[in-house]
C-alpha cells in the first residue's frame, strides 16, 4: 500500500524547510496562544495539499533548488487548509479529528472560531509581508470557494433536493478547488507557463474531487478506522454520492421513503441503521468508487504527460493513494 511517506520522497529536503515555515506561522508570544497553536500544529493531517504544491512546483522548477514562493504557497493552502477544518468542526460539532479530539473538542466553539479567525489572518499577513501578489490572489481565491461549498451543502441539508450537478459544485467548491489551485500554485510558484498552470490545476480538480468522494465513502466505515464518527454524514442531513447514487435508481415512492429516513436520520438511529441497509444492498458505496476510479483515471492520465522523474512517480503514487486510503 502506498504511504505519504513514500510519496514524499523526493521531497526530503524541501518537507524540512516548510515545516519550519508552519512552526513559524503557528507560534505566539502569550503562552496559553501559543499552546493552542501548538495543538493544531501537532494535530494537522497527512500534509497532501502542501506536498501536491512542493511536487508540483519541483516537477515544473528550471532551478534544483526551490525558492520562498514554493514555500510560501505550500504554507499558504495548509493554513487554509487548517483554518477551514476548525471552523467545519464547529459547523458540525465534531469532537473527533484525525483520530484525536477536534480543537473545539479540547478548547470548545469560542476558541475554535478564534483561532481559526487568527489562523486566516497569520495566512493573509504573511501574503501581504511576501508581496507575490500572483501567487497570494490565487491561493486567497480558494477560501471564497471553500465557504461558497459550504454554505451551498448546507441549503442543501435543508431542501433534500440533492442532484449529481449540486453535489459534484459542491465537493468542488468545498474539496476540489483547494486541490486545484495547490497544484496550480506550486507550478505558478516556479513561474511556469500558464498553460501548465492550467494542467496543474486540473491535475488537483480531479484528485480532489476524487478525495472527497472517499472522504464521503469513508463516512460510512467505523469509528476505528477512520477516526471519525461513522455516519456523521447522514446525522447532519448530508446527501453524498453513496446515497445520491441509490436516490438516483429509486422509484418516487422509495425515494420519498429513504429521504424521510434522512430527516429524522439526527434524532433516531434506527433511520440511520436503515439508510445504511439500503445503501449496502444498492451497492451505493461500490457506484460511488466507480465515479472516483474516473477522476483518479482523469489524474493519471495527465500526469502521464510528463517527462519521467521522481516527482512524477510520486504524483502517480498520490493518485493512487487518494483511492486506496482507509482513513
Ligand atoms: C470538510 O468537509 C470541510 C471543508 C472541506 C470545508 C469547510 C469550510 C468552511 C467551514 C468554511 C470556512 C472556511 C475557511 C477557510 C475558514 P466535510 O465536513 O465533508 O469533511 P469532514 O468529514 O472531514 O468533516
Ligand atoms: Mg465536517
């Protein structure tokens, strides 16, 4: 099974020196500060996002040596990155991230929003301080679109209306953007062409989208492998493509049937128990990995356009990381 630190492999050196741009951005004078940030610091994920940036950047690099953009871009989306999952686990009042407890499950909602506030803000300071207004605006654009999906996944919770158009605007908005213009960043970080740019982004848009789907797969696996709580999803009234897919092959009748399990999904576990039933017997899991298999494919088959080389090799083995994680 491939592993993040296979993938980041011929990032060694580069891994070093954006760790300490991160530590850099996450420290504070005031002691109490300083030890939340140090929880979020510890507490981060797997680092895809920054490494698709440094890969990235690397593969399109005329120099051997990558300069301050590559690492100001690859902190920039972490800190996003970051700032976004703190606030989302007060949206969804989720205790567990990463298989530990959320920062509002140690510090509670008040200074979860604070600090993910801070965290924003370190982001746009250090933007402003680096003076690549290229680069920054192009990041930045990603935080618009992350509350963008946010707050149209949460009209949707409401309405039930739930299409594949909605929901693949939404994953890209929430997901896939923040994946696009990772990729994207770290080939303007190196000042190549913009059509690469656009490949980059492309490159991203699909393993991102296909990111969230697991992600949306993996919501149904239990709590001990993930992490995370299992059906969380369906708690909070989400519709993601396991049961869009079966929603899709329903008659009107079952379809009413499953979205009334839905509603009451928050307050009854039997709803919950059930939805999951007749997800497993519609095969809603295995439609919705067929759907990811195809942006993994889409994402290989442009990384397939480059030259060979190490970074190369890792951007395959990302893609196939993306489909095969269980957590
Ligand atoms: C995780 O998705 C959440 C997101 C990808 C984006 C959340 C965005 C906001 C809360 C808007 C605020 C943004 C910023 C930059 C402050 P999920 O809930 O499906 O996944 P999960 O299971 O990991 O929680
Ligand atoms: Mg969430």
């Amino acid at each position: 099974m491939t592993t993040l630190e296979q993938i980041k492999q011929p990032l060694t050196e580069e891994w070093i020196r954006y760790e300490q741009y991160m530590r850099m951005a996450l420290t504070n004078t005031n002691k109490n500060i300083n030890d939340i940030l140090t929880y979020v610091l510890v507490n981060r994920g797997k680092g895809v996002r920054p490494a698709l940036v440094l890969l990235m950047a690397k593969i399109h690099s005329a120099t051997v040596e990558l300069d301050e953009r590559a690492y100001q871009a690859a902190m920039l989306v972490e800190l996003v990155h970051n700032a976004s999952l703190i606030h989302d686990d007060v949206v969804d009042q989720s205790f567990v991230r990463h298989g530990k407890k959320s920062l509002m499950g140690q510090f509670g909602s008040h200074i979860s929003i604070v600090i993910g506030d801070m965290i924003l803000a370190t982001a746009f300071l250090s933007s402003m301080k680096s003076g690549y207004y290229d680069l920054n605006t192009y990041v930045v654009e990603a935080v618009n679109r992350l509350c963008e999906g946010e707050l149209l996944q949460d009209e949707q919770t409401k309405t039930l209306g739930m299409t594949r158009e909605a929901y693949y605007d939404i994953i890209c908005r929430k997901t896939a953007s923040l994946f696009a213009i990772s990729a994207g960043a770290g080939a303007l970080a190196v000042h190549a062409a913009d059509e690469q740019v656009k490949k980059a982004w492309q490159i991203g848009y699909n393993i991102g989208m296909a990111f969230q789907i697991k992600d949306d797969i993996l919501d149904f696996a239990p709590e001990s492998q993930t992490g995370k709580p299992s059906c969380g999803d369906l708690r909070e009234h989400k519709i993601t493509l396991p049961l869009l897919t079966v929603l899709e092959k329903s008659s009107d009748e079952e379809r009413a049937e499953i979205l009334a399990l839905v509603r009451r999904a928050d307050e009854d576990e039997e709803c919950v128990t059930k939805l999951c039933e007749i997800i497993d017997a519609q095969g809603g899991k295995e439609m919705a990995s067929q759907v990811m298999n195809e942006f993994i494919d889409a994402a290989h088959a442009l990384v397939a356009e480059y030259p060979e080389s190490p970074c190369k090799e890792s951007l395959r083995l990302l893609c196939d990381f993306i489909g095969g994680r269980t957590l």
